[in-house]
C-alpha cells in the first residue's frame, strides 16, 4: 500500500510586499517570461504572477499614457530680442530726408539712421542757443 501524507491544516494568505513583487516578476523575466517555474519553485499558484504581471503591465502602460499627454515646458534663457535688419546705406541722393529746422538749420538724414541717435542730435540742436 502507498503512504498518504494528509495536510489538515489551512495556510494563511501571504502578503507580499512590492519589493517580493518585483523579486518574482524579475525572476520570472529572466526564465523567459515564463512563470511556471518561478510558481513551482516559491511554492505559489501561477495565477497569482500572471496577474502580477497584468497590472504590471497595466500600470507601466498608463505611465506612459501620462508622459505622452503631458508634457512639461520650461524657459531655459529668455530668448534675444530680434532686431530688424538695417538696409545697406545706397548714395541715392533721392533716399536722403532733409529736415529744415525753425533756425534755418539743415539737417540731412540717410535711410540708414539710428533713431536713438538722431532724437539726441535734434535734443541736443533744441537747446543750443
């Protein structure tokens, strides 16, 4: 006759904290993705890793879906104001405005002036006497 080992028993759930998790499901990946052995091997039913796995998955996946929606932009330097091009100066007499102040003081401006410049030239012939 055959010997018959009765377990009378009952074992308590395990809790598993997520560092066993990743433990199992590391072990798991380096057999291949295959569980059976893993399950075998800690003495834990194969659906208990495979539904690891699926909320592994699951969760990596939305992840993703959160980086793909959103992404975070900043300001690394403020950037350079642009500046307009100046046209090359042509000595086309025609480009040239003359102003004649109340004194009777000409004053010729090329097309190519620095606008700053010349308020401060018009300023500073005002307040002459």
């Amino acid at each position: 006759m055959t010997d018959v080992e009765i377990v009378a028993r009952v074992e308590r759930r395990r809790k598993w904290t997520p560092e066993q998790k990743a433990a199992l499901m590391s072990e798991v990946a380096a057999e291949g993705g295959r569980v059976a052995p893993v399950a075998r091997r800690h003495r834990i039913s194969e659906s208990l890793l495979y539904n690891w796995r699926a909320a592994w998955r699951a969760a990596a996946s939305a992840a993703m879906d959160d980086i793909t929606s959103f992404v975070p932009v900043g300001m690394i330097a403020a950037p350079e104001p642009m500046r307009a091009e100046r046209p090359e100066p042509t000595d086309n007499a025609g480009d040239t405005i003359e102003i004649v102040l109340p004194d009777g003081i000409l004053l010729r401006v090329g097309p190519v002036v620095d606008e700053v410049a010349l308020s401060r030239v018009l300023r500073s012939l005002r307040a002459a006497p």
